[in-house]
C-alpha cells in the first residue's frame, strides 16, 4: 500500500449507546459505573454517563485497521484523553473518525487520526503508526 | 502522591491466556470489523497464527499491572480523583489468540503541578519466552485531595 502526506485512509461515523458502553465495559474488563450509572456519574460531578476513553481509543483504531491491508504491521499508537466523550442514554453519542497520512519515511507512515464528538476534539495527538 | 514509587518495579503478572473468543468479544467491543480480528482462515491468509487482536487489547494485560499499582498501601493514588490522560502502546508484534502474555509494571515518572501529579508507568508486556510483544505506557492523572 502506497502513502502519500495528506491522503485520507479512512474516514467513520460510529454510533455509541448504553449497550455498547456495557459491552466495552465486559470485554474490557473495565468496570468503573461512571460508564453505565447517571447517579455514579453526577455524584462526581461529570456531565453524564460517560465512553470509557481506552473504547475511543479502540474505535479511531478499528477506523484504521479495516482501511488497511490485513497483514499491515502495526509500530506504535498513542493518544491524549482531552473532552470526554457523553453517552446519552435516550439518543447516545456518535464519535466520529478522520485518518489521514501526517508523515512517511523509509520504514514507516504516520496515520494522524482526528477524533470528534458534538464537534470538539476529543483525542489529541492520536497517531498510529504503520511499516510500510 | 508518593514520590518514591519512581523507579519501583512490580512482579509479572500470571500468564494471560489471550482466547479467540475473547479477541472476537474484544474486536465487536471496538468496533473491529476487519475480518482478522474474527475470521481465523482470513486471519492466517494475512500471516497470522490465529485471529489477531486490536491494537488497544494490551490494556487488558496492562490493566492487571496498574491493578497492582493501585492496590499499594503507599501510592497515593485515590481511583476517584484518577483520569487517564495518555495512552501509547509501542508493538513488537500483534498479539494473536492462543498467546500466553506476562506484564510487568515499571513506575518511570511522577510529576506534580500544583495539588495534581501525573504518574507515568510503563507496562512491558511479553511472551511465554521472555519476548517483547508490546509495551503499554499510560499516564494517569491524580487529582488534588481535599
């Protein structure tokens, strides 16, 4: 697969709800109730019910993966947790998913990836990346 | 925040047998819809010994290490006031079904600004061997006590 700085690997809406928090939450391992309780959540004082930020990390990667050759070896990935992502429990959260190519050397591309919900960044710095 | 847990290393934890139907769990969780992630024919077209897991399933591993971290006496660290705030993983390889994964926890820096502390550590993941699959280094943010 050819890179080129600027070209858009992939680009993906993902709609979250409560389901999907709790089905992150089993996979994961990662069982703290501010993901799934509203009372937990209010009572430390977050805006609601929030996505666990390791499931958005995920998400922006499966973005990727699947825009990729199969047997694409993966170097590095990295990510900042900046706005936190809110799951409402009637309409949900979609997050929403931009991979572009940053910069290419002899060994490796650099997938800069643009993470937004309601229209804020909410993963800052997030680069994956790849051998090519 | 205690500041002496710099440099402090922890035991490897019991090996994690990594089960296909655990990545299959994983990779729908993420939304991994690649066919490696579930497909082991596809899987094994591509050069992989089995289903290949996401690359965020090392925190699965790490998760147990930071458990560690967490259950000390002295560290500091109060779960309620912690936000994570920096991920990386740096890969020597993908992590397939039927691997048996080790961590081990290093503490490599503690940072306080004003009432809060970033605690960087950095969780070696390997094989059954001894060899390197992936190192998993989080910081985490500790929020001021009252």
């Amino acid at each position: 697969m050819a890179y080129a700085i600027g070209d858009t690997i992939a680009e993906r809406s993902v709609h979250l709800d409560r389901e999907s928090l709790v089905r992150y939450a089993g996979a994961s391992g990662d069982f703290n109730p501010i993901h799934y309780r509203d009372d937990v959540a209010a009572s430390v004082g977050l805006p609601g019910v929030l996505a666990h930020g390791m499931l958005t990390m995920g998400i922006a990667s499966s973005v990727v993966v699947a825009a990729l050759e199969p047997g694409t070896r993966i170097l590095d990935y990295g990510v900042r947790f900046t706005k936190p992502v809110v799951v409402d429990a009637t309409d949900g959260a979609d997050v929403h998913v931009l991979a572009t190519v940053g910069a290419v050397d002899d060994e490796s591309a650099r997938i800069d990836l643009k993470v937004t919900f309601d229209e804020t960044t909410v993963l800052v710095k997030a680069q994956l990346r790849v051998a090519v | 925040m205690n500041p002496e847990l710099v440099g402090r290393e922890f035991p490897p934890t019991p090996p994690y047998l990594v089960g296909r139907e655990k990545v299959r769990e994983f990779a729908r969780a993420v939304f991994a819809d690649a066919p490696q992630h579930t497909d082991v024919e596809a899987a094994r077209a591509a050069g992989f010994a089995d289903v290949v897991a996401p690359p965020t399933f090392a925190m699965v591993i790490q998760d147990q290490t930071l458990q560690q971290l967490l259950a000390l006496d002295d560290s500091g660290i109060v779960l309620a006031r912690t936000i994570h705030a920096e991920q990386r993983f740096t890969y020597s390889r993908p992590i397939v079904a039927g691997d048996e994964l080790v961590g081990q926890l290093k503490v490599t820096g503690i940072r306080t600004m004003g009432g809060n502390a970033l605690i960087t550590s950095e969780a070696e993941i390997t094989d059954v061997d001894g060899a390197h699959v992936v190192t998993a280094t989080s910081v985490l943010l500790v929020g001021e006590g009252e």
